[in-house]
C-alpha cells in the first residue's frame, strides 16, 4: 500500500472519533447564564 494512502486512512479514522466525543458540558445553562442581561429580567408594565 501507498504510505500516503495510508496516513490518510489513519487521519480519517482519527478525525472521525474525535467528531464523535461528547461535550463535557452537558446540562442546560441556566437561564440567566446564557441571556443577554437586558433580556433576563423579566418586565414590567
């Protein structure tokens, strides 16, 4: 087999289990957390 052919196998398999790692964040920011702050306080007419 060609060496290239075969570095480049090696990169497919790589790059495909990392595109498989799950986040390390995995529960929902908390309201507030992820708002624009004008937009997390609710209003008042």
């Amino acid at each position: 087999m060609d060496k290239q052919f075969v570095n480049a196998q090696l990169f497919n398999i790589v790059t495909d289990l990392e595109s498989e790692r799950q986040d390390l964040n995995l529960r929902p920011l908390p309201p507030q957390g992820s708002a624009l702050p004008s937009c997390a306080t609710p209003r008042h007419n």
